[in-house]
C-alpha cells in the first residue's frame, strides 16, 4: 500500500511526519525514506492496523543532521531569537521590533538560569545575550551553550554597555559569533541579526537609538 503525501505544507509546526512528507522535506524519493525507515537508519512507529510509517519531528532533524541535509525546508522562513536581558525596556524592545519585523519568532529571558532553559525547549538560532545578568555572567552562559553538542549551531550575539575591549576578545574566544556595545543602533542591529541567521537583509526598520 502507497502512503499519503502532502504537497504545499508548512513543515515549521509539524510534529510527526509520514514517509511522503518526510521525502519532501529532505528531497529524496519517498522510496529511500522507506528504506531508511525499514532498515533502522531512521526510527519512527507504524500505525496500528495498517503499513502506514510515523516519524517524529525529533527523530527526522536527527537524521537529516546525520546525513547533512539541510533543515530550511522543516524550520520555516522566520528564525527564532531568544533575548536575555534584566532590563524590563531592554527586553520589550528587542521584542517589539523583531516580533514587527516579521521574520523572527522571539522568546525573552531575564536570567542564566530561565536562559538555560529556554534554550533547551525554544532552540534558537540565534540568543542576543547582556553580560551582566541578575544570577550569573553572560559568559558562563555562553560558556554552557557552546560546549554542548546539541547547541553548537545555536549563534550568540552580546549587547552590553559595562565590557571592556579584553573582555569583548574573551567573549569571542569563548565562542561569542559577535558583541555589540550598548547604545545601539537598532536598525543597524536588526541588520547584524538577518545576517548571523543567515536571513538575507532586507530593508531594516527606521534608524533610531536605544
């Protein structure tokens, strides 16, 4: 019996995928996602009563990242941010303009340790990280995230106004992708954002400062 494929889906809120649409999503023929699925190479369940095959949305990123398939098609167009900041107006902003942006989903935190978690659930491609955090330094925070494997394509971009120049050459050794001092400009910042996630620049919001 044939499975069903979809045609036309945004894979971005899809949790369990049949063979067709996982065939889709990685641009192979549903035949080897077959395959793949009855040798054990990519693991799922079948549906009770039928030979239909279910694999999980955690199971498929897995093997395309085993097998260096890109992950565009099932993540979506827009990006997703995660702010970590203490400062209540800080937060708001970054959520404002990003959010009218249209092109990023954004999660706030205001400590390490919200950080750490959010960054476990929400996986952002990108985390716009202050230093100096109410709990710890922002540099053990990005210490953590860049020494697990299941994160290191996760990018880092410091906004903080009280690091000196040595401590900006810390940060990046530590694996901080980029630092931006406090006051920024914002459009110039949404400009740096498209470009560390790898979304081409488009017309950034009127400049002005924060």
């Amino acid at each position: 019996m044939k499975e069903e494929t979809a045609n036309g889906q945004n894979w971005a809120d899809k949790r369990i995928f049949t063979t067709g649409e996982a065939a889709q999503v990685c641009k192979v023929s549903q035949q080897t996602i077959i395959r793949c699925f009855d040798s054990g190479r990519l693991t799922g369940f079948r549906v009770p009563g039928s030979k239909f095959r279910r694999i999980p949305r955690e199971e498929l990123i897995r093997f395309m990242k085993a097998n260096n398939i890109p992950l565009e098609a099932l993540e979506g167009a827009t990006k997703r941010i995660l702010v970590v900041d203490d400062d209540p107006a800080i937060v708001e902003l970054f959520r404002d303009v990003l959010t009218r942006d249209g092109r990023f989903e954004v999660q706030v935190a205001m400590t390490g340790y919200d950080a750490g978690l959010l960054t476990q659930s929400f996986r952002p491609h990108l985390i716009i990280l202050d230093y100096m955090l109410p709990d710890v330094n922002g540099n053990v925070v990005c210490q953590r995230i860049k020494t697990n494997p299941e994160l290191r394509e996760t990018r880092i971009l410091f906004v903080s106004g009280v690091v000196n120049q040595d401590e900006v050459k810390a940060l990046l050794a530590l694996g901080a992708d980029d630092f931006i001092k406090k006051p920024f400009n914002v459009g110039a910042l949404v400009k740096r954002i498209a470009d560390l996630t790898g979304l081409e620049a488009e017309r950034s919001p009127e400049h002005s400062r924060a």
